[in-house]
C-alpha cells in the first residue's frame, strides 16, 4: 500500500509541513487537537478560508490560487462537490 505524502485535504505535501502531524493523513493546519480544523463539507468555503490563510502567511496571491484550484482534487473533497 502506498504511503500518502500529501494532505488529503489540501494536498500540501508533508515535506513542507512546519507544524507536528497529528494523523497520517492530514498536515497540522488541517487537523489539530483530534478533529479537523474546518469540520464543514463545503470545499469553496474551505477553499476561501485556505487562500485567506496561505496569503497571510506570506504566499503570493496568484500562487496561492493556483493551489487554492488544486484543493478540488484532495481526496477529502473529490466526492463532495
């Protein structure tokens, strides 16, 4: 079984996780204290909130779309579009 190296809800890899995982399959922005941070199933909600995130902590705003796009093919988000 391959091993995931991409959170499954944002597809940050792991290798660029500044944070302690909790869960092999979400990074430590996504799931923290036992649960995930953004319990809701809206993926343009999740992404809005994503895109707010990555450009206050520093990303460029048209790098940060692009991997706000990418969020649609997580594994958590595929069936609940």
């Amino acid at each position: 079984m391959k091993k995931n190296n991409k959170c499954e809800s944002c597809l940050m890899p792991f290798s660029q996780d500044p944070g302690i995982r909790e869960s092999e399959k979400y990074c430590s922005y996504c799931f923290k204290d036992g649960k995930l941070c953004y319990e809701g199933t809206d993926v343009k909600e999740f992404q809005k909130r994503s895109y707010e995130s990555m450009v206050a902590h520093g990303m460029n705003k048209i790098t940060a779309k692009f991997f706000t796009f990418l969020i649609t093919f997580a594994p958590r988000w595929k069936i609940k579009k």
